[in-house]
C-alpha cells in the first residue's frame, strides 16, 4: 500500500465510516493469553495488543 493510500484508509477510520473488526484486545503483558487465544480459539477478527 503507497502512502496516499494509507492516509486514505486513515481518513476512513478517523471519521467513522470504516470501523476495524477487533475481536479482543489484551495488554502487553498478557501476550501468551492472546497468542493462545489465537491459535485455541480461532479469532473471528482481529486481536489487538495494546501498550
């Protein structure tokens, strides 16, 4: 993806009228718990690490 896309997308985002699927979100400390779920589980979207 070129950068004029990418800041495209980030509009999108920004203004509401595309909003990213996130399953879960664990944070930094708990990456073996979102490893597991990811590989146990089957995420139905995406799992976010926050820090």
């Amino acid at each position: 993806m070129d950068g004029g896309s990418l800041a495209a997308l980030r509009e999108l985002v920004e203004s509401g009228r595309v909003t990213p699927a996130v399953d879960r979100t664990y944070p930094l400390r708990e990456v073996p718990e979102a490893i597991r779920y990811l590989a146990v589980e089957h995420a139905r979207a995406k799992v976010v690490i926050t820090v």
